[in-house]
C-alpha cells in the first residue's frame, strides 16, 4: 500500500463519520480512528515484519471543511430521482481506464442500464439504473471512495 492509498483512505474515513477503521492488507496494519468533531484522524501504521515491530505513530492529518449545500438547492433538485451507492468501496465510472464511461450528463437511460461500477475488497458490482430517464449530473468523481447511501448521480425521469 503506497503513501496516495493511505492519504486517499484517512479522507474518505475523515469524510465518512465512522469512529475507527481496521485495515489489513498482506503484511501491513492500518488503524484510523477519527475524534468526536471528526476533524483530525488519529492513525496507527503496523508493518508485521520478522520481528514484528510496529512504526511510530503517524500525527493528524488536517482535513479540509466542506460547507453544506443551501435548502434552496435541496428544492431545485427534488424534481430528479437520486440514485445512491448500494456499498461502500471505490467509483469507477468506466468499465475499465481503456475504455469509455458507462454514462455522460445528458445520456438516456434505461432500467437495467449500467451507470457504473463500485470496487469493494477487489470485486467489481455494475450499479444499475432502477428507473428511465436522463442524467442530470454525476455526483462523484471517477476513482473516488464513496459510502453507503451516498448519492452518486441525479436524474430526471420526465
């Protein structure tokens, strides 16, 4: 795991409100534990080597605040249908970095179309359309983490 996998994985813990994570990969620990506020991750690297020596601990890493978007925004968008990630894991908006998106803003769709792909523990889920419509707009960015429920793309069923 290089050091842009582990920056990606405290912002999206960061971001997420959960209070610790536990990740183990190969030979390699990753604790990441977030305060009350959410604000700083407090995080601990474990490399299992043949002595099995753990590495200092890494100091908080400050995360940017995002403002929430304004109520009128909310109401200008409640006429599109939300369609939301069914997981948590990484979004890919391409079958593969070769190959073309599965959708673009203004692409018709249909129900059971493939709108993209979220990469959880190295196995690939094709999110479906459940509804007809156009996309409105994409709400994650491509390669980006997202959690359970969060919104991925808006679109208008008319």
């Amino acid at each position: 795991m290089d050091l842009k996998e582990i920056q990606n994985l405290i912002k999206f813990v960061s971001n997420s409100g959960v209070a610790e994570v536990k990740l183990e990969t190969g030979d390699i620990k990753i604790t990441i534990r977030t305060t009350l506020e959410g604000n700083t991750p407090d995080i601990t690297y474990v490399q299992q080597a043949p002595l099995q020596q753990a590495l200092p601990q890494a100091a908080p890493a400050p995360v940017a605040q995002t403002a929430t978007p304004a109520a009128p925004v909310a109401d200008d968008n409640s006429k599109y249908v939300t369609i939301k990630s069914p997981m948590i894991g990484t979004f890919y908006r391409k079958p593969a970095p070769d190959k073309p998106s599965f959708v673009e803003v203004g692409s018709s769709i249909g129900k059971g179309d493939v709108l993209c792909v979220v990469e959880a523990m190295k196995l690939f889920n094709e999110i479906e359309a459940e509804i007809s419509g156009k996309i409105v707009k994409i709400l994650v960015d491509d390669m980006s983490p997202v959690e359970f429920d969060q919104p991925l793309f808006l679109v208008d069923p008319s």
